[in-house]
C-alpha cells in the first residue's frame, strides 16, 4: 500500500491545476477520503503559508476509478485579510467526480474558547487492531488501511448516551511518523475521516445489507494536532431514512482536545441487487 505522503504527493500541472496519483486498489471505486486529501492539498498550494485551513465542505458527485489518476482545478474564489477561499473540483475523463469548497484563516486570531469533553474510552492499547483481527467484516477494506492503525471500541466497552439513536467510537491514528508541517497532518486528517464514519448508521441495523456510499463531507480543523498519535473518532448517527444515513464524528487527540469536527451523509438503501451491495473488487 502507498503511504500517506506518497497520496498527498499531487503534481502542479499548470497554474491552479494538479494532478493525484492513482494506487493499487482492491475498491469498486475510488476511496473517498483520498480524493478529500488529494482535493486539500491542492487548495493548500493556491494560498499563503500564514493561511490554515479551517473548513471543508464536499460532495462526491460520481465514484472514481482506482485506476486513473485525477486531476483538481482550484477556484480562487477570494483573498481577504483574515480570510481566504477555495473552490476545488475534482475531474476524471472529462466529468466532475468531486467538488469542495475550504476556507482558511489567518493564524494567530484570538477569541473565546471552550468545548466539550471527551467521552470516556479504554486506552487504544487495550484494543484489537482492525488491521489484525483475522474474524472483522470488511478485512480487505482494512487491508488497504494497513498503514493505519484502527482500533474500534468494543459494544460491551462503550459508554453509551439513551439520547443517541447510534454511537461508536475509534481510535486511529498513522502508524509511522509523519513530518511536522501541520499541512500535511490536517490533509492526514481529511484522509482519515472518511474511514469508519459511515459504519456508525449500520451500528443499529448491523445484519441488513446495505448500499453505502459517501454523498457529502464537512469537515472542521479546530486546534493543532498530530496524526501520527492517537485520536478517538466519537461517532453518532442522529438520523436514517429515505436511503440516506447522517452521521457526526468529534476527533479528540487523548489529551482530551476537541481537534476536529465531522459531519457526513452517505447513501444506506436496501432493497437493492447485490452487486451494489459490495465496495471490493472480485467480492465473495
């Protein structure tokens, strides 16, 4: 499998255009956080080093194919003082198959502050590696996670809320260390928070067979963090319905900061042939 820099690497093609890099892939179609990261990164190349990225919004338009490369347009939409915005599309063959719009802000702004605490969880160390767990569903999928470190709260372990209709919680982080420019831990980020967000719909329906798709992404970078340590993804999804699952993710480091905020939609029908019920190439 590549490693996360080896996918963020895009190459400037012209002014405002760049090129992701296509991998090996055991996936029907292209994984969704990689266009996510690959999109990021080249809105990040478009704007001064004092700007940060502060937000992401998304909509996967049309499934990628593994095997071809993508190429990304960035819009330079505005350049303000304290505030700067992106428009990126992502395009294979001639069609859209990803838009985002991120915005990014000057560092060193100050303000109030506070967030919520960060709800309990056994220490990721005392938990089975996704990657390793020979009897998890989806261990391909996995498989083409394996430079990522996963390792989901067992029910019995989990402290849930009566409120939540669905909650799940992981611990993730990359398994080798990655440089300290904060860019390329936030676009890690991107990557990684489409990974195991949507499964937190199926948590209550967990034997019906699905069609599950990303359809949208939100995404907020709230305060410095590392990619390469520990963070726990508490998961919920308030609502299913009408072939359509919202799911929420809050991204903690293990000191207990609140770094970053997800928000989510993906398509959960049933009722649908079996072939649109895989995500794997050549599934049994």
């Amino acid at each position: 499998m590549p490693s996360i820099e080896e996918i963020l690497a895009v190459e400037r093609i012209d002014a405002d255009i760049y090129r992701g890099g296509a991998f090996q892939s055991t996936l029907l179609r292209t994984f969704g956080g990689q266009v996510a990261g690959q999109a990021l990164v080249s809105a990040t190349r478009t704007v001064a080093p004092d700007f940060a990225v502060h937000s992401l919004h998304g909509y996967f338009l049309r499934p990628g194919n593994p095997d071809e490369p993508a190429i990304f347009l960035v819009d330079r939409i505005r350049d303000g003082r304290s505030f700067c915005t992106r428009r990126v599309t992502g395009v294979q063959n001639g069609e859209a198959i990803f838009s985002m719009s991120a915005s990014f802000q000057v560092t060193g702004d100050e303000g109030i502050e506070h967030q919520d605490r960060m709800p309990p969880a056994p220490d990721p160390e005392s938990l089975v590696n996704r990657n390793d767990d020979v009897d998890a569903p989806h261990r391909r999928l996995y498989q083409e996670w394996e430079n990522f470190d996963v390792r989901v709260v067992p029910r019995a372990e989990l402290v849930t809320n009566d409120v939540f209709a669905a909650q799940q919680r992981v611990w993730f982080r990359y398994r080798n260390p990655l440089p300290d420019d904060q860019v390329m831990h936030v676009c890690t980020l991107a990557y990684m928070s489409d990974m195991t967000l949507l499964g937190s719909a199926k948590v209550p329906h967990h034997e019906v067979p699905t069609q599950t798709a990303s359809l949208d992404h939100a995404m907020w970078f709230l305060r410095p963090f590392r990619a390469d340590d520990w963070l726990l993804y508490d998961q919920t999804s308030p609502s299913a319905g009408g072939g359509r699952a919202l799911t929420q993710g809050r991204i903690f480091d293990r000191s207990g900061r609140l770094v970053a905020a997800v928000t989510q939609e993906g398509l959960s029908r049933t009722n649908v042939p079996d072939k649109y019920k895989t995500f794997l190439r050549d599934d049994s």
